[in-house]
C-alpha cells in the first residue's frame, strides 16, 4: 500500500516518516514555507535514535499525483478546522481502474477530537478512525520531532463508527513494522473520546503554559471534571484511566532530543507558528457542544475555547497569561453558571 500522508505537520510527518523509514511507499501533502522546505531538503525526522531525512515526493494537493492508485490509504493528519477543505480536494479525485477517492479509498483520521470522521463519513464511504497517543512536534518547516521511546507511539485503529476488517489490520501490521503498537480494536471511538478528556488541557497549556503546578493541574481536573459528566450525561464510553496506563505502561516515554526545545502540545503549537487558527472548537468546544445539547453547564471548557480562539485570531505568544489571571476567570465563570442554574 502508497500513504498519502494528508497534512505532513507533526503527527502526519512523524508517522509518514517512520513509514518510509521502514520501507514502505510515502507521499507528503504539505503547504507554504513547510512543503517548501520539505521538496528542497527533504522531511527532516529527529527521534531519540538521532536526525534522519527523508527523501519522499511531496504534493500540495491531488492533481500532482494524476490518477490515484487503487492501494492507496489517505491518512489524514491535518488539524480538524482544516478537515472540511482536505476532504472536499481529495474526494473527488479520480482512481485508475474508475471511481474517486470518496467511494473506494480507505480514508484513516489520525486527528485529535472525535468530529473530522462524521465529517469524512459524509463523503467517504471507508472511514477509519485512530486514537493518537504520539508525542510530536513541528516547529520548524521541513522539521518534525518525536522524542517517545522505545516506542514512538500507540495508534490505536478502527473503522468508524465501529468494527474491524482486513484493511485496518494490513495498515496496522505496517505501523508495527515503523516503532508503533497499533491495536485493531472495534470500538476506536472509546479510545478517543478517553484522548478528548486529556485533551481538554491543550487549551490551558497553550493560554498559561505547562500544566505542571499543583494549581494548573486543580484548575485542569475541574476541566475534565466537565468533560467527564458530559459524556455520561450523552452516554459516551470512553476508556478509563487505569486501562489506558495498563495498555501503554511505559512503551512511549519521552526523552529529550538534541537540538529540539522542549515545547507543547498541538495546540501550543499553532500558537508558536502563528498559524491564526487553533483547534479548540473541536476539543473543549465538543464538550461544550455536548454540553448544550445534553443540558450540562460546561463554563470552563467555554472559557478555555474562547480564550484559545482569541489567543490564536490575535497571535499572542503560547503561555503568556498568568495562571493566577486564568483561574480568577474560571472561578469567575463557573460561579455565574452556578447562579443561572
């Protein structure tokens, strides 16, 4: 099978490039001053075993690649605000031996929250979902970091919105051959939502900075605090922290790489490339969603998407509000929620 790696950026570069490390066929699709770099000096992977580059084709869209081969896997790893438009490109583009890419490719969402496979299942008629335990990095064009050992991540792998099936098990078979466990299991959906309760701290670390004092890590845990009684309120599983510690135990853990600053996660990310979007909308902003819907004030999460937003459509710096300033405005926020209700 050829992976077309659909947004090359931190967890699409990591994964395609351990790919093509282990001998398998990749293709980049980046954009802007990324896919430049990319073309000119190739994908640029530092892991804990050292720098390697990697000389792949790189693409900004389908047309480069002519018709699309009936192997192809689309794995796409752009952030979800972005979903919408990747699907509308590759959908339609057409596949030797007659069809599109909508009606005969597996399309794999290798993306944080739960929303970008509803929107690729109104499109695409084979849809897989992964829960993405990968600790990565992109900073730098034409550079992206993974500094797990000895595993470099646990992709967990599935069809949405439930089952299992030969494909899911082919392209797990050549993730394990690239440093990654990736389990075939028929309900990836539990395993994400699980990652969409610990991804409700992206927001906080990229509006204050790491979540590592005792009073970020309170002001976190009232976070997920909201998240965890919307779910149940919407009667959504989701695994549990003692089975996600027994599943992954210490096969990915972080090490410091030469060269690379230690940095945040996605969301700080897109703040430190002043992208001027962020992907809080589908993170806290799912949870505030569900919330409205399942009748669960959540003033915390929608506290946390607003500043992101704000944070992102102004390009201020990742991590430059104090955190005394953000949990006077949380307990702001969840007092006048208490008094509506």
């Amino acid at each position: 099978m050829r992976y077309i790696i659909i947004g090359a950026g931190a967890v699409g570069g990591v994964v395609g490039g351990r790919l093509a490390q282990a001998g398998h066929e990749v293709v980049l699709v980046a954009r802007g001053a990324h896919r430049d770099a990319l073309r000119e000096h190739g994908l640029r992977l530092r892991v804990p075993q050292g720098e390697l580059t990697c000389r792949l084709p790189v693409v900004d869209g389908p047309a480069a690649l002519g018709e699309l081969r009936e192997d192809d896997v689309l794995v796409l790893a752009v952030k979800t605000q972005d979903t919408e438009a990747a699907l509308r490109t590759w959908g339609p583009a057409p596949v030797r031996g007659g069809g599109t890419a909508a009606g005969t490719l597996p399309l794999v969402c290798a993306q944080n929250g739960v929303e970008s496979q509803r929107l690729a299942l109104r499109r695409f008629r084979r849809v897989y979902g992964v829960c993405v335990w990968l600790p990565a990095t992109h900073i730098e064009p034409g550079v992206v970091a993974a500094a797990g050992t000895p595993l470099t991540g646990i992709l967990h792998l599935g069809r949405y919105p439930h089952g299992t099936d030969d494909t899911a098990r082919r392209i797990a078979a050549d993730l394990e051959t690239a440093h990654f466990e990736a389990p075939v299991v028929p309900d990836v959906a539990r395993w994400q939502y699980a990652k969409l309760l610990a991804n409700l701290a992206n927001s906080l670390e990229a509006v204050t900075g790491p979540v590592g004092s005792d009073e970020a890590r309170a002001l976190y845990t009232r976070v997920r605090a909201e998240g965890e009684a919307v779910l149940d309120a919407a009667g959504i599983p989701y695994a549990g922290e003692q089975e996600q510690r027994a599943v992954r135990g210490d096969k990915v853990r972080q090490v410091p790489l030469d060269g690379v600053p230690r940095s945040g996660g996605s969301s700080w990310q897109s703040l430190s490339r002043g992208t001027g979007t962020i992907e809080a909308d589908y993170l806290n902003g799912e949870i505030v969603l569900l919330g409205r819907l399942h009748g669960v004030p959540t003033p915390l999460n929608e506290l946390l998407q607003h500043l992101a937003n704000t944070f992102a459509r102004e390009r201020r710096a990742p991590g430059s509000m104090p955190l005394e300033e953000l949990v006077a405005l949380a307990d702001k926020a969840a007092a006048e929620a208490g008094s509506a209700h």
